[in-house]
C-alpha cells in the first residue's frame, strides 16, 4: 500500500494554476523533501494531501483510501501537520499544547501521561517543562513542542511546512538531529517542504524539485547533483550550494 499517492491532480487559485498535473506516490517511512522557489505549490501540495484543499482535478489517496471530504477529522488525526511558527496556544501549558488532540480523543489519562513523558524525552525537552507556557521556552524548545504535538496521536504520516524556517542555525542544527533521531526511533512517511536544499539533503532520502506547479525532478541528492533533469534544476542546484563547494563532490 502507498501511504500517499497524487494522480494527475491540478489546483488553481482564480484560474491561475499553482500545481498542473502532478502524479507522484510518497514512499513509505521515508522523509521525501518538497523544495522549489517560492510560488511554485509546495504549501498546495501538502494542503491538498490533508484535505484542507481540493484538487480541481485528479486523485489523492492516503493510506490507500480515496480522501474522503465528509470524513477530514478522521484524516486529519492520522496525519501530523506542523507548519512554520509553532503555532502553540499561548494560554495553554506545555503539557496541554502536546496533549489537546488525544484529550479530545478521550484517551485514558495513563496513556496521556505516558506517551507525553515519552515525546519529551524523544526530543531532549526537561520533564519539569511540562507545566510551562510557550512565551516562557526559547524558538527551539517551542518548535520541539509543536513536534510533539504532531506526534502526539502517533500519526503515520508528517506533513511538515517550513517547521525549522524561522529559527537561527545553531538551534536549527540541534532541531535536525532530533529530527533525524526521531525518524530512526519511529520511522514515518514524511513530506518536508523546505525551501533549503542544504536541509533537504541533510533530512530527506530523496528530493521533489517544484517549479511553476510541476514536477522538475525527483531523486536522492546525489541524482540531483550530478544529474540535473533540466536547466533549471542545474541552476537552482548551483544557486543554492554556491557559496559551499563542500557538496560539489557529494
Ligand atoms: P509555495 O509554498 O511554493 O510558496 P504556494 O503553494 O503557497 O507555493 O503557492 C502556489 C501559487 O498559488 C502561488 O502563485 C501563490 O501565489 C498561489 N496561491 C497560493 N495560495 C493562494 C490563495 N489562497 N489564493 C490565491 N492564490 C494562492
């Protein structure tokens, strides 16, 4: 079964279209990077994967069903969606932020705390931070917390939109490596839209290059590096790595 499968699926805002039929199946467990200048339907696509849009065109399943749009919040819990900024609500704990969904689950409070201890450890977060506020955490600690939230239900599927976009590099590395840590201990199907090719590289096994709603390419860093699929792959390549000729022998 594929976790998720697009099939020929076009989306236009006001006639102008921001994704043109773009078929491509997700592999399983593995983190696939969406990367394209901005403008080119990164935010779309995975929009569409979680049903907050629909395609005006084509198909989208998801654990090997159609999307159905009258049963979204069913979807919805099996699906991690983590977007740039944490999102957090200011006037809830830690503790609650992380917990909210399988609150409305109606999980059993055991099984809360449990899986909550186990989250913060996951990602390195001080168990005693459990009954802080978000505006009392650094930029990392609350992008640590809004991961634990998506994972929170322990979803297959993470779609995650520029989640390390707005944080400085050293706490954007230390991020990477919860990240890759993460994917180790519970491995997921994740779409990581980034517009950094040096993240995408670092994060992903393989990478989708968009451009002006289509496909460009898509293959491991290393098909992309010494095989660009087209002029403009080659020249976004270059423009990104530029300054760091580290990657030219990758
Ligand atoms: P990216 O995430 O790569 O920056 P988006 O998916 O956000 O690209 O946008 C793709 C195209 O669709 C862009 O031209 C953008 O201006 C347009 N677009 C995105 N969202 C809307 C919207 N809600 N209304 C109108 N146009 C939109």
């Amino acid at each position: 079964m594929e976790t998720i499968a697009l099939k020929n699926i076009s989306k236009s805002y006001q006639g102008k279209p921001a994704l043109r039929q773009i078929t491509f199946s997700f592999p399983s467990n593995t983190t696939t990077a969406v990367i394209g200048p901005s403008g080119s339907g990164k935010s779309t696509l995975l929009q569409l994967i979680n049903g907050l849009l629909r395609p005006d065109a084509g198909d989208i399943h998801v654990y090997g069903q159609l999307i159905d749009y009258n049963g979204l919040p069913n979807l919805r819990r099996r699906i991690g969606y983590a977007v740039q900024g944490t999102g957090l609500f200011p006037h809830l704990t830690v503790a609650k932020n992380i917990t909210l969904l399988a609150h409305l689950q109606k999980w059993e409070h055991e099984k809360i705390k449990r899986r909550l201890q186990d989250l913060m450890e996951l990602v390195d977060l001080p168990q005693d931070y459990a009954k802080k506020y978000p505006h009392q955490l650094s930029g990392g600690e609350q992008q640590r917390v809004g991961l634990c939230r998506a994972m929170m239900l322990n979803p297959g599927i993470f779609l995650l939109d520029e989640p390390f976009g707005s944080l400085d590099p050293l706490t954007r590395n230390e991020i990477h490596r919860e990240f890759l840590k993460l994917q180790e201990v519970e491995a997921r199907t994740i779409v990581l839209v980034t517009h950094d090719l040096r993240e995408a590289i670092k994060l992903a096994r393989q990478i989708m290059i968009l451009n002006q709603g289509k496909i460009e390419q898509v293959g491991t860093q290393k098909e992309i590096l010494k095989n660009p699929a087209s002029e403009f792959v080659r020249q976004f390549v270059q423009l990104q790595l530029e300054d760091d000729i580290s990657y030219a022998g990758t």
